[in-house]
C-alpha cells in the first residue's frame, strides 16, 4: 500500500467514527429540549462562555460525543478549552448552527486581524488554518472536508507564510494532505529576496519535517521541469475516498 493510499485508509476510518450515520438533528426538535439540551464550553484564557446545543455538536464532533457520551447534562460545570482561540471557536459556532463559513475574500476572514501576521491574503490563510486544525483535532469531518477545499481552492495559491507553514506542521499528523499542500504551494511560489525580514527569521523556525517536504518537492520538480508558472491540481490534496468520487469532482 503507498502512503497515498494509506492516508487515505487512515481519513476514510477516522471519518466513519467521527460520523453518524443518522440525519442531522432539527432545529424544530432540539429547541424543544430547552436548557437540558445546553452545553457551557469556556474557551480561551479569558474562559468565554458558549452555550451551546449539545445535540447538534455532539452530532456534528466525534470529540464531543466521545467525551460527553451521551450524558453532558450531567457536566455541569462544562468543558474547558483553553487552548482555543475565541475567533477559531466563534467560525465554528457560527458554522454549526448555519453549516455557512465566511465568504472567499480575504477580509471576510480577517474581521480580527492578527498584527503578528503581514498582510490580509496570509492572516485569512492564517485563520483558515487554525479553523482546519480544530476540526482535525475535534473530530469534525463534515467542517475539515470544508477547510480542505477552502485552503486547497486556488491552484494558484499564494505562498504560505511562514507562520501558517510553523502552525500547520506543529498541529498536524505529519500524513496530513493540507501539509503537502503547503510544502507544495511554497515551492511552487518561493522567489529569493521577496521575503520580509520578519518572515525571514521565522524560517528558522520550520521543522525538520518541513524542511525534508520542501526538499523533496524542489527535486521532483526539477526533475520533472515543474516551473512558477505551472498549477496545483487541487484534487491531488483532497483525500477522495474511492476514484468514482474524484471523477465526479474533476478539479
């Protein structure tokens, strides 16, 4: 077995546990639960309060459901995520309630600009990212299915910067497709001499993992005359499950 077709066994597994098979719950019925049917989740630092429905994230997350399994009414104090930021977490909300995310400019990603990150196209890369990570990390394939076709959208695609290439390989598996897809887009987009000088010493900081990716894809395309003016295929990075459904998708 390649270790295409292994990731892909890998997302095909994780993806049928963190699934139900059911249909979603409706509003109709779930706002008929009232209160019992209300999850607090802290999030940040700060601990902000959400107070979600616990049918719809326990439908939608493997995470959840595993934790909570099936008796969150009795977690009265909740569940704490400290490490999440509220801006990641307000998207998620705002998604599982309306199955919307924002639309594809760039500052409709960016309605909290992060000043550590230069430029609105790589802070909406940025936040993109961070939402993929926490549904990789909660188990929400139907929301990381959509943060993959979203950050795997333009065949075009601006070079990464830095800090999403640091953030991505230290929050990811190291199989992860959107991993290729960024050492990809690097290389792909790299000009000498263009980067800034903070982005320059943040280089510094990409893994060995990142390093060893970039490496290799220079070689393979040099040896297969790959230049700055080719394209990405796009479904190269979207981990379809069966040929039948990249077909269908032919991108």
């Amino acid at each position: 077995m390649t270790s295409t077709e292994k990731t892909k066994d890998i997302f095909a597994t994780e993806y049928s546990e963190s699934c139900i098979a059911s249909p979603p719950p409706l509003f109709s019925d779930v706002v008929r639960k009232g209160l019992e049917d209300i999850i607090v989740i802290l999030v940040g630092p700060n601990k902000v309060q959400y107070h979600v429905h616990g049918s719809f994230l326990v439908y939608h997350s493997g995470f959840f459901r595993n934790a909570f399994n099936g008796n969150w009414r009795e977690s009265e104090d909740g569940i704490t995520l400290l490490d999440v930021e509220t801006v990641v977490f307000n998207i998620f909300v705002n998604w599982l309630y309306t199955m919307k995310l924002p639309g594809p400019n760039n500052y409709d990603w960016t309605t909290q600009p992060d000043p550590r990150i230069m430029g609105e196209a790589h802070k909406a890369d940025m936040l993109q990212i961070k939402l993929y990570v926490f549904a990789d990390r909660f188990m929400i394939p139907a929301l990381r299915l959509a943060m993959n076709r979203i950050i795997t959208a333009d065949t075009t695609y601006t070079r990464p910067c830095a800090n999403v290439m640091i953030f991505a390989f230290d929050n990811l598996r190291a199989e992860d497709v959107i991993l290729q897809f960024l050492v990809d887009s690097h290389c792909l987009k790299w000009r000498h001499g263009l980067q800034s000088e903070h982005e320059t010493r943040l280089l510094d900081q990409l893994s060995q993992d990142c390093l060893t990716k970039i490496m290799k894809r220079f070689g393979f395309m040099l040896a297969e005359g790959i230049t700055r003016h080719s394209s990405l295929k796009m479904c190269d990075y979207h981990e379809h499950i069966s040929d039948v459904e990249r077909l269908a998708c032919c991108k």
